[in-house]
C-alpha cells in the first residue's frame, strides 16, 4: 500500500547528505592542489545508494498506482481513507518498507566492501 514511502524518505536524507557532502569535497579539492582519482568521492558512492532507493521508490510507487492504491486525491493512499486500513498501511510500511530500505542499504554496503577489496588488491598488485 505505501511501502515505498519508507526507501524514499531514506532517499531524501541521503540526497541532502550527497549533496552538503560534494559541496565539501569541492572547497577541499578547491583548497588543495592534489587529488587522487583512484580515490572515489564520498558523494558519489552514496549517489549509488540515492540512485537505488530513487529508482525502486519510483517502481513501487508505478505499481501502487496501477493497482489503485495511490490515486490523484486526496489523500492520495487509498488505505488512509478508514482507520482500520490505515492501521494495516501503517504496519505494511513498518515491515515491508523497512525490510526494502535495510535490503537495498545492505546490498550498497556489499558494494563498497567489494569496490574496497578490488581497489586494494590492485593496490598491492602495483606495489603500494
């Protein structure tokens, strides 16, 4: 019913985190007159986590509007129209909403640790 309400609010605070944290990396880089491309930016690796949580947000939200879940009205979820199906709603989104953002978190920090092993064993290989 709304379990894609969960993954887009974590979307939210990580796009303004990504974005404070470029702004950041720019005065760092600004001030600074190396910089390392082996080295991959901060906010660009949790933009890989915005582009995840943005895009099955935005799929879920495709299929509750397809099946009449989430309509143009107010007030848009069609389970917060009683309180019996908001209840539901509500667990729903504590459950399975969770469950997709934690899933979604943990497959981006799978990510990072197997860009962090391929980037030391190359290290190495190089003899750094």
């Amino acid at each position: 019913m709304a379990c894609f309400i969960i993954p887009a609010a974590e979307a939210v605070v990580t796009t303004v985190i990504a974005h404070e944290l470029k702004k950041k990396e720019s005065r760092a880089e600004a001030q600074t007159a190396e910089h390392d491309s082996a080295i991959i930016p901060a906010s660009k690796k949790l933009g890989w986590l915005n582009r995840l949580l943005w895009g099955g947000s935005a799929l879920l939200c495709f299929e509750h509007v397809w099946h009449g879940e989430v309509v143009p009205w107010f007030p848009f979820l069609t389970a917060a129209g009683d309180s019996a199906s908001a209840a539901v709603m509500v667990s729903e989104m504590l459950t399975v909403g969770l469950g997709m953002a934690a899933l979604i978190t943990a497959v981006w920090c799978l990510m990072l640790a197997v860009i962090k092993a391929k980037t030391a064993k190359a290290a190495s290989e190089r003899g750094e």
